[in-house]
C-alpha cells in the first residue's frame, strides 16, 4: 500500500506503526470487534439516564469513558477496514 504526502493521508501514515505491529488476520478481528452483551446493556442504561438528565457525577465520568474508548475503537477499526480493503 502507498502511503503519500498527501494531507489526507496523514492520519494513515499515523496510525502505519500501529499496524504494523498487527498480522492480517488480528487486523480482520479489529475491523469485526463487537462490544459485548453486558456493555452493550450498561451503555443504554447510562444513555437513558443521560438524556433524562439523572446521571450522578461518577455515572457521567464513566459514560464518558466509554464514549472516549467507542470514538478510539470506532477510528482504529475505520483504519482497519480501510487497510485491508487497500490489500485486496
């Protein structure tokens, strides 16, 4: 795959050591990963809060540290899809 200068290209020739480190096959599961069950429950429960404005101040600091690591999972799998489809 090459990589230009161009400046839309910059965020994967960022994110290039990241997957180097990554097989194909650990790159396939990246771009397939899928919250669990019990998460999956969690975040609706603290959502519904959160739009009813009743979360307390340590439920709203964990909402916000899933959204946080749902925004990384969401970009490094973006990045994951756009690599292997590169590849074919």
């Amino acid at each position: 795959m090459s990589l230009t200068n161009e400046p839309h290209q910059a965020f994967h020739r960022g994110t290039a050591p990241i997957f180097e480190l990554l097989t194909p096959e650990q790159t396939r599961k990246l771009a397939d990963l899928r919250a669990d069950a019990g998460l999956t429950v969690r975040l609706s429960e603290l959502a519904e809060k959160a739009n009813e404005g009743e979360l307390s101040g340590r439920e709203r600091a964990e909402y916000e540290a899933y959204i946080e690591a749902n925004n990384l999972l969401a970009t490094l799998q973006a990045e994951a899809r756009f690599r292997l489809s590169a590849r074919s």
